[in-house]
C-alpha cells in the first residue's frame, strides 16, 4: 500500500508539472459539468429541437471526459516507457501488472464518479440509482480502452494526440445510430459506445435494456483483452 501511495504522489507531481495533462484531468470535467448544468439549458430554450437529443448531448460529453482521462494516463505511460520505466518494472516487486491494475482502475474510479455526476444532471431522472451506477461503470470503461490502445499505438506523446483525436472520432461515431432507422444502426455494435448509449436510451425510454448491457459487457471485455494483448507486444516487445 505504501508503495502504491508513493506512486500516486509521483503521479500527482507529473501530471501537475505538465499544463496540458492537469487541464485535461481537472479542468475540462468541471468545465463540462457546468456545460451540462448551465449552458445546455439555456441553448435547449434558444433552439427547442435541441431538447429532444438532451440525454445523447450529456452522454457524448460524459464520453468526451472519460476519454480525456485515458489520453492523461496515456502521456503518462509514453513518457515511462520512454524512459525505460516500464520496462524496470518488470524486476521490481511491484510488477507490471501491479502497476497498470493501479494506474488504470485510479482513472476509472475518477471516470465512474464524473459520469455519475453528469448521469444525474437535469433530464436524466428516468434513470434509477443502480441503472445510473451501471451507466456510469459501462462509461467509464472507455479509460483503460482509450489509454491502452493510445499506449500501444503510438511512439511518443505527439502521436499519442493524434490517435486520440482518431480514437475520439470513432467513440462517437455510435451517436448517428440515434439518426438511422433501419438494422444498418447495429453496423455500429462492434464499438462498445454504442451499447453503452443505447443501454442508457433504453431504460429512459422504458424499454428492456438487459441485452444492451450483456453487449456493452461483451464488447467491453474483447476490446479490453484485444488492446492489452497489444499493449504486451508494442510496450514490451
């Protein structure tokens, strides 16, 4: 415990030395959580047909956070692995594995409680507690998605920002299912976004939402292993 408590606060420091890195951990969920309290209201009155896509417009910005999140923990592990970190790691009796359960489930603690937090804002009261704190878990899940696939797709920081921009596109490009009235909408499944927002959508419209979870589950879990099995291979080969 000790040890992860040290490694914590040698985080802290990292993330505090780089602009960028704190801006996006601290600034841009309050910034967004405003957004949603403040600023979103308001445009749904100036422009009403907004109202009816409320709930897609909080998901897609609780979507852009979480990812945020990932791209923080991201730069962190680059910066490590360019500096041997990582692979000193694997002597040490804290262990690889040790390390990345640590620093990956800290951002998702951090995702699963600004989810939580924008899932009960104004216009999401059809979602129950545990509905919410399932949603809230599935979101979140898009941080060890997001910081594993940028670690291991890219060589340094710079190309880290470029993925992530990427990686953003298509986290988001589940939303057009909300638009398409046909089966051609399920095309989009394999991203697990997608069951993720459609989880959501179904328990604020009443519908059964059980299958919607067992998918977001399923993906969730092929699209984590697939990227770690990735992440061995670039980070250590």
């Amino acid at each position: 415990m000790q040890k992860l408590l040290r490694l914590a606060r040698l985080d802290l420091r990292m993330i505090l030395r780089e602009e960028m890195l704190w801006f996006m951990l601290f600034v841009v969920p309050a910034l967004q959580f405003s957004l949603a309290l403040l600023l979103l209201p308001w445009l749904e009155v100036q422009f009403p047909a907004m109202a009816g896509y409320h709930p897609l417009i909080l998901m897609l910005m609780t979507l852009q956070v979480v990812t945020s999140i990932g791209f923080v923990l991201a730069s962190m592990l680059l910066d490590e692995r360019d500096e041997q970190v990582l692979n000193a790691l694997r002597t040490m009796p804290i262990g690889v594995n040790t390390f990345l359960f640590y620093r990956l489930s800290t951002g998702t603690f951090m995702a699963v409680v600004f989810s939580y937090c924008m899932l009960s804002a104004p216009g999401m009261e059809g979602l129950g507690g545990a509905a919410r704190l399932t949603a809230a878990f599935l979101f979140a899940g898009a941080v060890p998605i997001t910081t594993l696939a940028l670690t291991a797709l890219s060589g340094n920081k710079v190309e880290g920002l470029a993925v992530y921009k990427a990686l953003s596109i298509i986290l988001i490009l589940p939303a057009g299912s909300f638009f398409i009235d046909s089966w051609a909408q399920h095309a989009l499944g394999i991203i697990p976004v997608y069951w993720t927002l459609h989880y959501v959508s179904n328990i604020l419209a009443g519908k059964p939402a059980g299958a919607a979870l067992l998918l977001a589950l399923a993906t969730h879990s092929l699209a984590l292993w697939g990227l770690f099995y990735l992440f061995k291979i670039r980070v250590f080969r």
